[in-house]
C-alpha cells in the first residue's frame, strides 16, 4: 500500500507539504499547480490520510469516481482536470474517501465495487445504459458534465447552451452576422469504453438554432475535428480552404484549447484577430489571457462543480434526501481583445 513518501514522490514535493496540504493547513502558501499534482498524486494511489480511528462503515465513508477520460487525458486537460482536483479537496473536506477512480476507456465497473461504495460519481457522458447498470448496484448515482443524464439521477453541469447564446447575442449586437462554429463531436461511452461520436454537443447545437431563429441560416459554417488544439488547427484550415477570401466575421470555439489552434491556423496565413475575424471560446484556461490578443471566453466553474458532486454524494450518503436534484453551476462571460465591433 502506497505512503505518503509515495505521494510526495510523484508530486515532486517534500513529505511536509502533502501533510499540510491534505489537512488544509492555512498557514500554507503553495500554487494551485503544486495542489493539482499532490489531488492527483493521492488519487494515483489511493492514499488515504492516517487519522485517529473510528468506528465506520464503508457504505458512509467511500465514493466510487467513475470517469471517461485517460489519466493522460485529465492530466493534460485543464476542464477535466479542475473537476478533478474539486471532487478530490471536497471530498478530504467532508471526510469521504475516494475509494477507488474507474477509467471507462481503460478498464470495466465491477458490481461489487458499487455495491461496497457510499455514492458513485460518474464524470463525463456515459451511454443510458451505463446510468442503469450503476443504479442496478448503487442508487446513490451523481452525473457530473451531462445535462442529458436521467432525471433519476443528480445531476452537476454548466448551461454551455445558455452561454453560446450569450456570445452570439453580443456579437450580433456588435455587427457580426456571418458566424462560422468549430468544435468537437459529443463523445458517450458504453459499459466496455467504446466511443460513441455524434455532432450534437450543446455549443453546437444552441449556434445552430440560434442562427436559424434570426434569419442567418445560410451563413451557418460548422466544423467538428476534436477537443485539442491540433483539431482546432485541422478544423481552422478547413475552413479557411472552403471560405478563401469570403471569411466569417467572427468564430466561435467549443473551448480554450481548440482556439489555440485556431489561432495558430489563421496567423500562419497572415489573418488578424480580430481586424480580421473575431474568436470567442469556453473555459476560460490561464492560457486564454495570455494568447495574443488576450482571447474572449466563458469561465466555467469546473472546480466548484467537482465540490458540487461531492456535497450530493454526503447527502445521498447520509439519506439526507432521497429525491434525485440537478444543480446548474453558473457561467460568466470574460471578454478581452479577441473580438471587436463591426
């Protein structure tokens, strides 16, 4: 079983430092970096603080954390990474251990692991039919990141929908009326980790109707490669090779990373952002302020919506409801330089 020297290892941080993070010592000055890599470290291992003992039952104290990324992928992903990090500081806050991580795309749920568990939190878009495998084990089901989940279930997310017409709506009033869409397919997967694509993510869709509700469905463009900045490269230069001359006016990006290639894209061809072509986009990564120009977007709450899903997980634990609640987790509009009136 792994110690804290193990997690102090991986982290690249001394011994003392985990201790005082872990029992949240506010005395403490350390970066938000150096507490993502001891969450993550902790999780890698499963290591759970020594503590005075007490008489417990594992059906009070454990979450089981199902999640549809790679540990690559969440390491790599700033969104992921942040849910992460909030289920992983709440949950040492509210005295729950994160017993076990499933990575659906990596290995398979197994009914005892449910059935042993407090409350199970599944982070992603699952198929239906993984919702009610879980549930047939553990009734004690939070969804986290899928709008789309049974009401069954409690449910965490932010309205991407809402803030996409947030966007369109400023930039209309700004002059903007040939606005192009690059993002990624919605991606569900089954009970084995199969991946299951369609073109119906909530930013596309919410572009989609809202540029058909004011008369602009002929200027409609959507592009879809993929959620890393490479496929915003892909999808950007796909663009540019079907509109030549003729731009759109403005760009809406399904999130930070993608801009970063969409920004790549269009200096390599000598395009100006945003004399040229406005870029707006999600999640509001460190990155976005420092592009050049410092990149509009929508800062979505990811670590509070991790705190969220543990805090439903302790009162499903200690039957404090029974009824299944969904709980929207706001956004907010950052605009900077990226965008301009036409």
């Amino acid at each position: 079983m792994a110690g804290i020297r193990d997690v102090a290892k991986r982290a690249g941080v001394s011994i003392a430092t985990v201790s005082r993070v872990l029992n949240e010592d506010p005395t403490l000055s350390v970066t938000d970096e150096t507490r993502e890599k001891i969450a993550e470290a902790v999780t890698h291992f499963s290591y759970q603080k020594k503590s005075v003992p007490q008489k417990k039952t594992k059906a009070t104290k454990s979450v089981l954390l199902i999640t549809t990324v790679s540990e690559i992928d969440e390491l790599e992903d700033p969104y992921f990474r942040a849910i992460r990090r909030g289920i992983q500081v709440e949950a040492e806050k509210r005295k729950l251990a994160i017993t076990q991580t499933v990575r659906l795309c990596e290995g398979k749920i197994k009914p005892e692991e449910l059935k042993n568990s407090g409350a199970v939190i599944i982070v992603g878009q699952v198929l239906p039919s993984v919702i009610e495998f879980v549930m047939k084990y553990n009734s004690n089901l939070i969804v986290v990141d899928d709008p789309n989940a049974t009401t069954l279930v409690d449910a965490v997310y932010t309205d991407l929908q809402q803030a996409t017409r947030d966007h369109l709506e400023r930039l209309y009033q700004k002059g903007h009326r040939k606005i192009a869409f690059i993002g990624g397919p919605r991606v569900l997967l089954d009970l084995q980790g199969k991946r299951y694509e369609s073109n119906d993510d909530f930013r596309q869709t919410a572009y989609e109707e809202w540029m058909q509700q004011h008369g602009l469905a002929e200027a409609v463009q959507t592009y879809i490669a993929g959620w890393n900045t490479l496929d915003g490269m892909t999808a950007c230069n796909e663009l540019l090779a079907n509109v030549g001359k003729n731009l759109p006016s403005a760009i809406i990006v399904a999130n930070d990373p993608i801009a970063v290639g969409v920004y790549r894209a269009l200096q390599k061809q000598g395009i100006n952002i945003p004399e040229d072509v406005s870029i707006v986009s999600f999640d509001n990564i460190e990155v976005a302020e420092y592009l050049t120009p410092s990149l509009s977007t929508v800062d979505i709450q990811t670590e509070e919506i991790g705190r969220i899903a543990i805090r439903l997980a302790k009162e499903k634990i200690e039957q404090v409801r029974t009824i299944a609640i969904r709980v929207m987790v706001p956004s907010q509009v950052i605009i900077r330089e990226s965008e301009k009136v036409i």
